[in-house]
C-alpha cells in the first residue's frame, strides 16, 4: 500500500503557461475573424458590382443593335452603389465591343478600404439577326 504524499493541482507556472498559450490563440481566433469578415464585405461589394454590370449588359443586349449609343462618366447610370459608364468599339457590321467602367466601394491591399475604385470589363454585342 502506498501513499502519496504530495499535494495534488497544478503549480502556479503551469497555471502561467496555460493562459500565455490560450491567450495566444485567442488573438489568432480573433485575428482570423478579422480577416473573414474583410473577405465577406469584399465578396458582398463584388456581387453588387457583378449584378450591376449584369444589368446594364441585358439593358444594352435589349436596345436593337443600331441604336447602341455609349454613355459617358458625366452622364454615368447609378446601379446601387456604382456608376456605370460604356464605351462602344464597332467590330464589324453584326459585332460591337462594349467597355463597361464601374466606379464604387472597394478594399485595396495596402491601402485599405476606398469610397472610388474603377474597374473595366468588355463584353461582345452581337446583331441576332443579318441584314
């Protein structure tokens, strides 16, 4: 039969030790979560540029082909929280290259959160039916 005789617990060092590691993953949990919601709101201004872009893409594909016409920045179609501009390239007689800007919200590296980001995108028009 054996008896112990030492006092059971912990000792104040391992108590010490156990908070420095938990209150280091705390701040990289809390660091993590910082990150994630950044990457959301990104995600969240994307989709609202996205459909924006959408749109005004079906509103051009629903005027007949010969009456595109660009429209400037002044003159700029507000879309949520962007603006959206065109210009037109004529291809040839059934194709025209439309250039979309986009002005709004956005998350730059480096520099953060900005009210004007420009962002371009081109789309095709194509006449559904020849002459």
């Amino acid at each position: 039969m054996s008896h112990s005789s030492g006092r059971g617990g912990f000792t104040i060092v391992e108590v010490l030790i156990a908070i420095v590691i938990l209150a280091v993953g705390m701040l990289a949990l809390a660091t993590t979560s910082i990150f994630a919601t950044t990457q959301v709101r990104i995600a969240d201004l994307k989709t609202e540029e996205s459909l924006a872009v959408q749109r005004v893409i079906e509103q051009l594909r629903s005027v007949p082909f010969d009456s595109l016409r660009a429209r400037s920045e002044a003159n700029a179609e507000e879309v949520g929280a962007f603006d959206v501009w065109w210009s037109l390239t004529p291809q040839n007689r059934y194709l025209t290259r439309v250039t979309l800007f986009t002005r709004g919200p956005g998350y730059r590296t480096g520099t953060g959160w900005v009210p004007a980001v420009l962002d371009t995108f081109v789309v095709e028009i194509a006449k559904t039916v020849p002459d």
